[in-house]
C-alpha cells in the first residue's frame, strides 16, 4: 500500500528530474534514392499526412503521459471554462443588485475568489512544470537527431566541397507561404486549420493580452488603489474601506487568473505543435541520410541535467512542485475539513468564512511570486535550449557548406522594457523571501487581533493588492515569452527547411 501511494503522488507531482529524450530511428531497407523527391516543400507536404512517432517508449524519452490532474489542469484553460467563470461573475453581480451589495455579499465573494486564484495558482505551477519539461524534452530529441545527421554528413567527403555558399538562396516556403514573412503568421502556417470560434477566440486573447500587460494597465491599476487610499479618510479606515477594495481586487483577480490560464495553454499548444512539425522535418532529413548511406545505426539519447540552485532558489522549487501537485491537494483538502470544523463554534459568521480567504489568499501570495520567478528561471533555461539547438544546426549547415541564416533582432518598446524589468524584480528570489516574511507578519498581526474581522482584513487587502498587480505582470512576461519563442521557432524552421533542400541536392548531385 505504501509503494502504491508513493506511486499515486508521484504521478501527481510535477519532477523536477533530467530531461532525456532520443529520436525516433529512421530504419531504411536500402532503397534506391533517386525515387526520393528533391522538391523541400513537396516533402513536408508529403510527410505531413504519413504516421509519425508523437509517442516514445519510456526508456527513451523523459516525457510523461498525461495523467487525471494534467486533464485538469488542461481543462482550465480552454475557452468553456474561461466562459463559466465569466457567467458565475456575472450572476454574483446581478445577485448585489437585486439583494444589494451587503458585507456578507461581498465577503462571500472575495473567499470564492480567493479560493478559485489558489486554484488556478496550484495549476499554473503545474502547468508551468509540465509545459517546460515537455519542450525540453522535445528539444532533446531534436539534438539526438542532429547529432545522427552530423555523425552521417561526416560520412559523406563531398559534403564540404559543395558550392552550396555561391547557390542563390533557396525559395524556402510552407503550403506556398514565405518563411520570412512575419513570425507570427509562420506559427499558424504549421497548425491544423482552425475553427471560426477558434480564430476569434485566439485573436481575443492576444488582444486582450496585449492590452493587460501593458504598462499603461499597471499604471491605472496602481492610480486605482491611490484613489482608494485617498477615500480612507472619509471612511475612517474601517473594515468597509478595506471590503471594497478587496471586492474589486477580487473581480480582478478572477479574471485575470482565469485568461493566464487559457493564454498559458493556448501558447503551450502552439509551440507544441511547431515543434512536432519541425520534428517531421527533421525525420525526412534524417531518412533521406540514412537511405544514402544505408545506416541503421539508432539515434543517441540526449540529456539535459537539472539546472544547479542555490538554497533559495531549491526551496522556491520545492514549494512550487508541492503546491503544484499532490501534496497542495492534501494540504488544501485538510484545512477545508478544519474549516469546517470550528465553523459551528463561530456560529457560521463572517469571521468564520473569512478564515478561508486568508488561508487562501496568503498562500496564493507566495504562489505568486514562486510562479512569476519559476516562470523566469524557465524562459532562461529554454533560450538556451534554443540556442544549443541552433548552434547545433549551424554546425550541419557549415558542413553543407550552406550560409546559416540570421533570426532577425526586434526591439522592446519603453513601456515593454519597463514591464520587463519590473516583472525581473518581481521574479527576484529575495523578493519571494520578502513575500513569505511578509506573510508570517501578517499571521502574527492577525493572531495578536484574535482573529478579528479587522485582523483577517489586515492580511486580505496588500496580499490580493499585490497578487492582482503580479498577475498581470505574468501576463506581460507571457508576451515578451510569445515573441522570443516565435523568433526561436523561425530560425528552427528555417534552418531545418534549408537542412532539408540541401540534402536533397546532395542526395542528387553528389552520390558517393
């Protein structure tokens, strides 16, 4: 029974392990290569409806399967529930202004919110982790397949001598559409057709995404709480003052944690896809390889070690894969049975149902700031992922004898490099120790006031104020994540088009 319950929770916890992965071989049966076609678009025409390996045994890759808290965690980001939790806001406020807007209205509202952002905190962090394993991993198995074609190019003495430099540049195109066009629109070339719904949806998202993370929304956030301190005063500081704003911070909240949600999972599906394309192309690379020299030698495994942390950094990690998995549930599902113990000794009051946005909301504080400097060490570890990658494909096309092309360099606008640099010291690991000091001040406050009203509003009011502030936060560091990962993904097509023509000419032009 132990062995099986450590199995369970493993299965639930996001790991923090090395990356592995090895391509899937290319097995040829020396079949004559002047039957293979030379056209590169025709081949990833051709090879886009044949079966291709989206799967690997175990033992090769360090992908997981998908289990019933990644179904989940999936679910949570689609459009049905963005929609749901929309309807649900809705009704609450219909419900103000029929009933009126009491405290217990309120109240109730700001613990539901405060649970549903914990929630969708937990499965951020694990949708962070499982997101950034599944690329890596994948870019693993573009290395493994790399170094097969370098080990095979090495094989062939006219490689070096083609006069491939003095070529014209080949026309290198996806269903007739230039690769150099916009980047943008290159991510959409690789994808299946969407739905009308799909397309507007999607064009909603980066709209709005643009929109929340810009630094003019967090200047209005920001002038928004100055103008609920200047109405302290005439409120007399009291818990009223501290309801309304923990009211708005709320609806905020919920909003913006639920679009970060789908926003995360539509960005983790479409680099998901592009990858998977441009493993297609790798595949016809690597055959076309082996069909010449008629090797059947299997692809190595790459492994990519776990990044080296600090103390600080490893505990950030730890709460982050705790929170993000099993362990969070466990913890979450024991204080709801305490809560819901002591609530007839508190006859059901408000003092009562506070308690569960407290506990909710200082720990969805620390999350927080463990997503946004998770997220951060994440990017980090991916472009350079990304950059072994492309250092890897300059060195097959040097011995092509090809030019490697150059990602174009794009620039930040001022009000992007300031939202940058806010949301690096929002990711600072010393910020995430001044956030869980900040929390335990807060307990204390709240346990020398008994646990008041007055106490628990103390704790609620700078916690969701900042955690709302973070939230769009993330969602500016998303965008300037969209726009490196696109660039990322152009040069990856681009090298693996151009990868792919050349051999080709090299099957036909200089057959040993």
């Amino acid at each position: 029974m132990v062995s099986w319950w450590k199995s369970f929770v493993v299965s639930l916890t996001p790991s923090r392990d090395p990356i592995y992965a090895a391509a899937p071989t290319q097995n040829v049966q020396g079949s004559s290569s002047s039957s293979l076609k030379s056209s590169a678009s025709s081949i990833v025409d051709e090879k886009r409806d044949q079966d291709y390996p989206r799967s690997l045994p175990s033992d090769l890759t360090s992908k997981h399967k998908a289990n019933v808290f990644d179904k989940i965690t999936r679910a949570a980001g689609t459009p049905t529930f963005f929609f749901i939790m929309l309807s649900l806001v809705t009704l609450w406020a219909l419900a103000g202004i029929i009933y009126g807007p009491s405290d217990t209205w309120q109240i109730i509202f700001q613990n539901a919110s405060s649970v549903q952002v914990y929630i969708e905190s937990m499965l951020l962090l694990r949708q962070q982790a499982t997101a950034s394993r599944a690329i890596k991993t994948t870019l693993a198995e573009v290395q493994s397949r790399n170094k097969s074609c370098e080990r095979l190019l090495r094989q062939i003495p006219d490689c070096a001598f083609m006069e491939t430099h003095s070529a014209p540049q080949k026309d290198l195109s996806v269903e007739g559409k230039s690769i150099d066009d916009e980047t943008a629109r290159n991510l959409s070339m690789v994808a299946a057709t969407p739905t009308r719904f799909q397309r507007i949806w999607s064009k909603s998202c980066r709209g709005m995404s643009v929109v929340l993370g810009s630094i003019y929304t967090f200047i209005i956030y920001w002038i928004g709480i100055g103008v609920w301190i200047a109405l302290g005063p005439s409120l007399m500081f009291g818990n009223e003052w501290q309801l309304y704003i923990n009211t708005a911070t709320a609806v905020a909240l919920t909003f913006t944690s639920v679009f970060l949600q789908s926003l995360e999972q539509q960005q983790e599906d479409t680099l998901e896809t592009c990858l998977e394309f441009a493993l297609k192309i790798d595949a016809d690379i690597e055959y076309h390889l082996r069909d010449l020299l008629e090797d059947n030698k299997p692809n190595p495994i790459v492994s990519i070690p776990v990044p080296s942390s600090n103390r600080v950094e490893g505990s950030i990690e730890r709460f982050g894969l705790a929170f993000g998995g099993a362990l969070g549930g466990m913890i979450t599902l024991i204080f709801l049975v305490g809560w819901i113990a002591v609530g007839p000794l508190l006859q059901f009051n408000d003092n009562w149902i506070l308690i569960l946005g407290t506990f909710t909301g200082l720990i969805g504080f620390v999350m927080s700031f463990t997503l946004r400097n998770l997220f951060t060490r994440a990017e980090k570890e991916a472009e350079y992922e990304f950059r072994a990658i492309a250092d890897s494909d300059e060195k097959l096309l040097n011995m092509l004898n090809v030019p490697v092309p150059k990602n174009p360099k794009f620039e930040l606008s001022l009000s992007a490099r300031i939202g940058v640099a806010t949301g690096e010291i929002c990711a600072n690991q010393w910020t995430w120790v001044a956030a869980v000091f900040t929390v335990f001040a807060l307990l204390l406050t709240a346990t020398l006031m008994q646990w008041s009203e007055t106490g628990q509003l103390l704790c609620n009011t700078p916690t969701m104020i900042i955690e709302g502030f973070l939230l769009l936060v993330l969602i500016q560091a998303s965008n300037a994540s969209v726009q490196a990962r696109s660039a990322d993904f152009n040069g990856v097509l681009k090298r693996r088009l151009l990868l792919n023509s050349y051999v080709h000419t090299l099957s036909y032009e200089n057959q040993i």
